[in-house]
C-alpha cells in the first residue's frame, strides 16, 4: 500500500499527511493536501512552516473545507498572503467543528523575509471558542527554510515554542524537520518529515510526500505516515489538482483503517501558475515601437532612477518567448524601431528567425516601415501591411554632416592633433566636404551594409537582389506595388488580422497579455546567473548618466567599474557579458573600464558583445573580454586617437570686440588656452601627447589580440570597419550578437545548456542626481573624472547640437572617437 501511495505522487504540496488522524486539538487547524515543512510555499504555508510564505511573489487566497468521517468533524479555512516591502505576510481564519469535540476557532498572522536561498519566518496563533479555557490561549510558531540549490530545500519549524497553557488545555512544543529533493526537475518532488515532541525525539512520527505535475496544468500527489511506537496509526492521502493559471482546484481524500478524510481546496492567485494548455498553443502580440519606445520617465531620470534599457528587455523578452513551450505564434507591430541602427536591426531579425526555428510562426504587420524595418520584417514566415501603411524603402544613403563652412564665417580656428589618417573626427570643424579617406571608410561601410542587407531580404523572401533593387526604384511604393513585387503577402484591414493570424496558427489562442515567464517560479533557489554589464553612449568619467529628455547618454567608467566588480564578487554570477554600443569618448575613462575588464577576466568568463557602434574608445573597453563578438553590421575598429580645441580670438576679438591678454610663467602655460591658435611648439607637444596615446592603444590591441603590433598599426589609424571587415582583420573573434554572447558565456562557465539561467543588467545608467550619495572602490575612484566645463561658448554648442554633431568632442581631452557621425537609412 505504501509503494502505491508513492506512485500516485502529492499535489499541492501544503500540509502532512500525519495530521489526517490527530485528534482535535487546538493547535491543529485545517487539515491540508499533502506536503512537507521543506515543500510549503503558499498562504497554506502559515499553518505548516511559516518560513515559506517568504516565497511568495504575489498575492493569494485559499479557501479550504475539511470532512472527517472517522471524527464526524468539520473544517473550513481561509489563508490570505502577500509579498509586501520584501516581505511575506500572512493570514487566516480557521473553524473547527466535531460532535465528540468542542468548536473553535484559530486566528493566524506571519511574516518571513529572507531570500530565495534562505526564510525565516514566524507566526501567532489565537484561539478562541463557547469553551473559557481556550478564549486566552496562544501560541507561537518559528520556521526556517533553506534552499541552497534547483534540487534541495531543508526546514526546521518549532510549533507552539511558547507552550502555552490555559485553563485544562496545555500544548507541548512540537518539532519538525524537512527535507525536499528534486532529483529530475520541478516537475517532481520527494519530501521526508519527521515531527515529534519535546523530548520524544525517537518516538515522532515520520511522513513521506511525493507530488508530480503530469501534465502542465494537472498535478497528482499522495502521502504516507507511520509512527514507530504504538498507538500511532498508518495514514494514506492522495490528492489532484487542475490548475487554471490564477485559479486552482484540489481535491485530498486521506484517512486510516478507522475512516476516511475528504479535502477541498480552492486557490485563487495573482501569480500566474502553469496552466492547462489551448490545443493550438498562444499567439502573442509584440509591439515593437511600444517596446522599444519604453524607457525612464523625465521626472524618475531627473531624480536619478533608471528603468531596464528598452533595447536589451526586448531581446531578453524574445530569447525566452523562444524557449517557452505555450507559445506558438507571434504578431510583429511594426511602426518605426526608435533607437536601432543596423546592428541591432540585424540582431532582432536573427531573434525573429531564431523564433521561427524553434517552431514558432511569425507574422509581421507593416504600419510604417522603412528599409531597415522591412529588413527584419522579412525574417517573419508572412509580412502583411494595411492599405494606406507607409513604406518608404528607397534604398541606403549615408550623411556625413560639416561645420567647416560655417567656422570659416564665425571665423573660428581650430587647432587638431590627431594619429591616424582615418581619425578624421576633427574634419566636422575644420573642411566644407569629406576628405578621401572620409569617403574610402563611408563608402567600404555602406557598400557592406548593402550587400548584407541584399542577401537577408533574399533568403527571407526568396527573391533575387534584383527584385529588391526594382522596389527601391519605384522610391515610395504603395502597399499594392510592393505586394505586385512580392515583398508582401497580402493588403489587410484589421478586422481581418484574426482570420490571417488562424490560418498563420491553426487552433492558436490569441493573449493579450502574454509574457514569457510570467508563471510561477517552480524551481527552489536562485537560478545562475549571466550579468550584462551595458557601455552605451559616449565614455567619460563618473556615473553612467542620461538626460531627463533622453537627447544623450553616457556610458561613466565608474558605474562600468563598479558593475564589473559586483558582477565578479556575486556568487550567483556564472559569467559576464559587456555589451558595448559606444562610439568612444575619453582616452582615460575608456582605458579604466578597460583594465577593469582585464581584471574581472581574471575571476570569470567575460564575453563582449558589440552592439551597433563598438569603435574606439568602445572598443577599447571591449577588447580586454576572453572573446569579443561582433555583427556583420556594427561600426568597429577606429582604433586611433586625437585632440582638438577650438581657438575663439577671431570671433570674439575681432568681430565682436573682445579682448585678453595672457601673462604665464611657462613656455606651454596656456597651451590649452581657448583664444589663440598654438604655436609650433605648443603644436609639437600636444602632439608628442597624442603619439603616446595611440602608442599605449595599439600595444594593448596586439596584445589583447596576439597580433605584431605593426600589423595591428596597419589596420588601425582611425580606420572604421564594420564587423565582417574586423573579424576578417582579427579585431573580433566571431559574428554573433547578445544571445551568442550569452551562449558563449554559458559554454565557457561550464553551465549545461539545458539549464536555466538568468540574464540580469548590472550598472544601467541613471539620472541628473544619481551622483548622490555612495562610495565606489579604490578602482572606481580613479574614474571618478571632474566633467569639464564646456569647451566653446554655448551658441556654438547650440550649433553642434542642432547639426547632430556629438558634443563630446567638444570637451578638453584626448578623445578615442569615431571620426564621423554616420547615418545610415
């Protein structure tokens, strides 16, 4: 009978078997489903263990209704909890009825806190009942649960530690100790408990639990109980559970060779629990303007605080959505992809490709979409667009935008020390049209971009480059032509979405709400970890910071530093991955978060992953990664430096009137000086400076890429390529974007690959006032570089901004840069 009970397997996994045949005495409340004080994680769990409220991640409400026969007894119960302030918090009501038995009724609250790994939790209990000598009794419960791995939880609870007495009723402090194994996955779980006395240690009464969801949405369990005296009587139960996602229903029936006691409970939760699953599986819509869009409000950015990067919880949501067995469909709303660049267009066309090879259909909507977003919509197995969608797919042009002409009429110098005939950042202020090698690094990059875009739109669409070349002539094609050119599959109104989305997924139910992993956490303990730590915007000093209006972001080396620090000392870290999607910025600042890396190499894996821009200073900071891992698309390379200050005597002095007078006590005292141009020494020097830069920059690149330095010297001077170009040169080891960095990660931590892992952002850049408070380690201080005050007066910033021109080039300093703001479109 015992082997029997052991293959029917527990359910929901709430309270022992062994109290099916206890008398009633006050302290014994409800009887619940099968369980054990190391499996417990429910409201439930305040009559058990109340350690294991702690393990709640929202609310919920059990109602429970017990009849025993053997005892002709009734009990009804309501347990009611919540995660509130990092805390679990519990409560419940409990009425006990029997003929042979006085009435009572138990009132309960808890509260636990801890972590996943680890609750403590405690709970008081108050009886009262038409009987006096229970209306002032007591008592007091204390439990802890630890969870150290996926596969083992262990308990220790004491009941009624106060051992209260009151009138004839006296309760002894009980015992119980718990141990949970899942020796395959979450699906099935083995409990041992031992519960005894004070003092009557060999004489407790052991109980065996086993549950098994058997499906998703079905859940089977059974329970046994013996004693190892005399006088303690076997006791079976079973139990089944169907679940409904918010709502469950189960029914026990237990009991010994005296009779038989029936349960039923009926759960409802603000956490989604896996559910009994459509035949067709869910078709989920994803907005990907509204995704992308997202971000920190004006007002949290203003005071500091940050939510996820947008970009990054998009292909976080479409990595799991993946791997998740319910869905089976996806609706692309494609509006605009604010904030992509061809990198990172090329990196979501491979998750929408990656989607379809893991048995997923994949239908793409156009509302609007331009060349870049037809470009990952043609990954998708249907591309729809509504009559009057706008497409404007003209083909690729790039812009370089020049201040010469306008510094030549404000009558501004500029003074440019720079390494590298490629470094041509300066060239913005300094010519009226693009110099050769300008033009050699725009044109190379453009012609890339072209011919990996001919080729993605040819594989998804089965057309030849020429049919493509065909709709770009036609310049602003209507969704009729482009469906006559075969690169849609039909002209729809809504009202005919659901039709086309049944015939996409025969069978398919349609959720509005649908977010991959959204269901209740079913493994013990803290999944590893992967830390993403993000080097986005231009690279300076300090904390990564963003404006309240999202115009810039800055990527600050300490912030960088400190993420690279936690990600190493955090346990749960299995590895790193920096991604990096910076044009560069400061020489200093990018070489301190490029030591850092070096350093946290060191203790753990760290994977970089470039995203659209990885280029000098961004690369810089990358390099330093066991393996770095570009897209065929991503502007990299640029490994050169320079310096460049504007000299104001011309606007100010003579034609505004302005005059100033230098007295120094040093040949090169105001070599730095914003009004006059620099003197042949003061060139030669600061040139000196800048040589040495680019000298300590290409010695690390040989070094980190074990190639003679002068070969590196060939393939660097401020020359951009993009990511094909750079692995072909050695600058990275591999094509891949963030999902093939992560799996890198993965493989080199030794994980298995069906394990699952959580990605986790560490050091996301904040707002205006996020310099509050804090102290950073030894290596973060050094980064703590004073933001210099604005190189030129603020009309010509104005100007920069205007024209789209980074201004971090406008501050002091030598810069690791790209030498061009580049748009592609």
């Amino acid at each position: 009978m015992r082997l029997l009970a052991l293959l029917l397997l527990p359910a929901l996994a709430l309270a022992q078997t062994g109290t099916v045949p206890q008398s009633h005495q006050p302290s014994r409340g409800v009887t619940l489903p099968p369980t054990g004080a190391a499996l417990v994680d429910e409201a439930t769990a305040l009559s058990l263990n109340p350690a294991g409220l702690g393990y709640l991640d929202g609310s919920q409400l059990f109602y429970l209704h017990e009849r025993n026969l053997t005892r002709d007894g009734v009990g009804d119960g309501v347990f009611v909890a919540t995660r509130f302030l990092g805390l679990g918090a519990g409560a419940s009501m409990e009425w006990i009825r029997g003929r042979f038995e006085p009435d009572y009724r138990k009132t309960s609250l808890g509260l636990s806190l801890g972590s996943r790994t680890l609750q403590l939790g405690g709970a008081w209990h108050d009886f009262s009942s038409d009987d006096d000598d229970l209306d002032d009794l007591s008592s007091f419960d204390l439990g802890l649960t630890a969870r150290p791995a996926r596969g083992l939880s262990l308990a220790a609870v004491v009941k009624d530690l106060n051992a209260p007495e009151e009138g004839g009723v006296a309760l002894k402090r009980r015992y119980n100790l718990g141990l949970g194994v899942r020796p395959l996955d979450e699906r099935y779980t083995l409990g041992v408990d031992w519960l005894f006395s004070e003092g009557a240690f060999r004489t407790g009464q052991a109980t065996y639990t086993l549950n098994a969801e058997v499906i998703p949405g079905v859940r089977l369990g059974a329970g046994v109980s013996h004693g190892f005296a005399s006088g303690v009587p076997l006791a079976l139960q079973v139990a089944a559970t169907v679940d409904a996602s918010r709502v469950g229903l189960t029914y026990a029936m237990g009991g010994t060779r005296d009779g038989l006691d029936h349960v039923v409970a009926v759960r409802l939760s603000g956490e989604n629990y896996r559910a009994l699953r459509p035949p067709g599986g869910v078709v989920a819509m994803l907005d990907l303007n509204d995704m992308l869009a997202g971000g920190t409000s004006p007002l949290l950015a203003l005071l500091g605080g940050s939510t996820s990067d947008p970009y990054l919880r998009l292909t976080r949501w479409l990595e799991l959505a993946t791997k998740d067995p319910r869905l089976s469909g996806v609706v692309l709303k494609m509006e605009g992809l604010p904030g992509l660049d061809w990198g990172t267009a090329e990196e979501l066309r491979q998750a929408v490709l990656r989607l379809r090879g893991a048995g997923k259909r994949v239908m793409a909507v156009l509302m609007s979409a331009d060349d870049r977003g037809y470009f990952v919509a043609s990954a998708a197995d249907r591309v729809y667009a509504l009559p009057e969608s706008m497409l404007p797919i003209n083909g690729l042009a790039a812009h370089i935008q020049l201040l010469g002409g306008t510094m030549q009429k404000l009558n501004v110098h500029w003074d440019v020390a720079r390494v590298g005939q490629y470094k041509t950042a300066p060239e913005q202020f300094t010519l009226t049209e693009p110099s050769e090698a300008s033009r050699e690094t725009v044109n190379a990059y453009l012609d890339a971009q072209v011919t990996w875009y001919e080729k993605a739109v040819a594989e998804g669409r089965k057309h030849p480059p020429e049919q493509l070349r065909r709709l770009w002539a036609t310049g602003l094609a209507t969704p009729k032509q482009a469906q006559a050119l075969g690169f849609l599959d039909g002209v729809i109104v809504p009202s005919e979405l659901d039709a086309k989305v049944a015939e996409l997924v025969p069978g398919g139910r349609f959720s509005s709400t649908y977010w991959p992993r959204d269901e209740r956490e079913g493994r013990w303990g803290q999944r590893r970890r992967v830390a993403v730590v993000p080097v986005l915007g231009g690279i300076a000093g300090g904390r990564s910071r963003e404006d309240p209006l999202g115009f810039s972001r800055i990527a600050g080396a300490e912030t960088v530093i400190r993420a690279l620090e936690r990600a190493q000392a955090d346990p749960s870290v299995v590895a790193i991955v920096v991604r990096v999607d910076s044009s560069g910025g400061e020489v200093l600042a990018s070489h301190l978060m490029y030591q850092a890396v070096l350093e946290a190499a060191k203790h753990k894996p760290v994977i970089a992953s470039m995203g659209d821009v990885a280029a000098s200073g961004g690369y810089y900071a990358a390099m330093g990664a066991h393996e770095v891992l570009a897209l065929p698309t991503t502007l990299t390379g640029s490994i050169g430096v320079f310096y460049i200050k504007p000299a104001l005597q011309g606007l100010l002095g003579d034609m505004l009137g302005v005059t100033q007078e230098s007295i120094t006590r040093a040949p090169l005292a105001d070599v730095f000086d914003l009004w006059r141009p620099w003197t042949p020494e003061e060139q030669t020097a600061i040139q000196g400076w800048v040589d040495a830069s680019y000298d300590t920059f290409i010695t690390e690149v040989a070094a980190r890429r074990k190639q003679d330095k002068a070969k590196v010297d060939e393939v660097a001077r401020g020359r951009v390529w993009s990511g094909q170009d750079a692995l072909a040169r050695g600058l990275v080891d591999r094509l891949g974007g963030l999902p093939e960095a992560v799996d890198a990660a993965r493989t080199r931590a030794g994980v298995p690959a069906d394990e699952d892992l959580d990605v986790v952002v560490m050091g996301e850049a904040r707002g205006f006032f996020s310099a509050l408070g804090g102290e950073p380690g030894v290596q973060a201080a050094l980064s703590l570089l004073p933001e210099p005050p604005p190189a030129i007066p603020e009309p010509l910033r104005a100007l920069a901004r205007g024209m789209g021109l980074n201004l971090e080039l406008l501050r002091p300093g030598v810069k690791a840069m790209v030498p061009f703001t580049l748009t592609v479109d």
